[in-house]
C-alpha cells in the first residue's frame, strides 16, 4: 500500500453508501470502511458521537447564530475525527474506504449557510484521497428510501419542517455542491444497481484494479 492511501466513497443522501461500506467491512479484509456513522465509527473514536449528538441539540434549541456556530463545530469535528481514523487504519497496513470525506458535511455547511473562511482554509491542508468513487442516486429514489420524509433529520432538507419540495431541492443543490467540491479529484461514477451486492461487488473491483494499474506504472 502505498504511504497516505486512502478512497472515498460519496454521493447523495440515501445513495447506499453506509450499505456498502457495511459489506465491504464483512466480505474485504484488505480494506476498512472508515464513517463517523453511528454503526461504523471505530470504537475508540466513539466519543465522537457524543460531541456530535451535542453540537446537533445545541443547533436546534438555540438562536440562527448558535444554529452556525454549531455547524462550524460539527464541520471540524467530523473532518478531524476522520483524519484521525484514516491515519489508524493506514498504519494497521489495511486501505481505507472513507465514508464522503469532509466533501459532504462542507457541502452541506455551505448550503446551510454554516461554514466560515477559517473552515474552508484549514480543510484545503487536509491529503486528498488516492481515488474517489461516487455514488449517485435520484433526489426522486432517494425520497422513497428515506420513507417518504419520515426518516430525516435536519441536515437532509430546506427549512425546519421536512417536505417533499424541501428534500428534493436540497438534494438537487447537494448534487452539484458535491461535484463542485470534487472536481480537483480523480473520481468515477457509478451508477445505480439492482442490488447491493452488485454494487459492492463494483466498488471493491474498482479499487482493485485502479490499484495494479497505478502498481504497474509506478514499477515501469
């Protein structure tokens, strides 16, 4: 492996990125999915998701300033605490897959209106990943995987109250904040499968055989 490896796996909201990091982490010993999801975070970093549940609670109690400190907290908090894990996973000799990177929480900081310039200037030093994979999904698909609204929080939609129109025009805008954010990066699109399955399947090839090409130009 060579030294600073590290993919990203990104795309929309309800794209089925935690899905296939989930099976990557039971079927590919040579890569660790790294997340700072409740299900995938590494135990020893699990105190992020107190800091985090925190930083969300200080957001909706208080006024519109406490709701942009909070999103300017949770930014770094969430950048930093996958930096941190890559860095562990790297040393463990295994290649990390990292779930969207700082790319989505900034994307969505900037849509929100919860990012400053110190922010933006210290996530420019951040390493940029070996390759990135992205994982589009339909605004329409997406709102019927998260059932309709009733499984989203505040960060997946305009306003304070979920709706369709709120959900689909933040997706739309999410889209292409997110392309923005990654147009300096070496990335591939996947499209939508059948299956999950299907779609690990092609991650984990995608890795592979991006990584003997770059073994074979590297020797040559």
């Amino acid at each position: 492996m060579s030294k600073n490896e590290f993919w990203v796996l990104l795309g929309p909201d309800y794209s089925g990125k935690s899905s296939v990091l989930t099976r990557i982490s039971e079927t590919a010993p040579a890569l660790q999915p790294v997340s700072c999801d409740d299900a995938l975070i590494a135990p020893e970093h699990a105190s992020y998701l107190e800091r985090r549940d925190a930083l969300l609670a200080f957001a909706r109690e208080g006024n519109q300033r406490q709701f942009q400190e909070a999103g300017i907290s949770l930014l770094r908090l969430t950048a930093q605490c996958l930096l941190e894990q890559i860095s562990d996973v790297s040393a463990s000799g295994r290649i990390p897959v990292v779930d969207s990177y700082y790319y989505k929480v900034l994307s969505k900081a900037q849509l929100l209106g919860t990012v400053d310039q110190n922010t933006l200037g210290w996530l420019a030093s951040f390493p940029q990943p070996t390759g990135l994979l992205y994982l589009d999904v339909s605004p329409e698909t997406a709102w019927q995987r998260c059932s309709e609204g009733s499984d989203l929080n505040q960060a997946e939609h305009y306003g304070t109250a979920p709706s369709k129109d709120a959900f689909l025009r933040f997706q739309k805008d999410l889209r292409h904040r997110l392309k923005a954010n990654i147009a300096h990066v070496p990335a591939i699109d996947i499209a939508p499968a059948s299956g999950i399955d299907v779609l690990v399947d092609v991650v984990v090839d995608l890795i592979t055989q991006q990584r003997k090409r770059d073994a074979y130009h590297q020797a040559s």
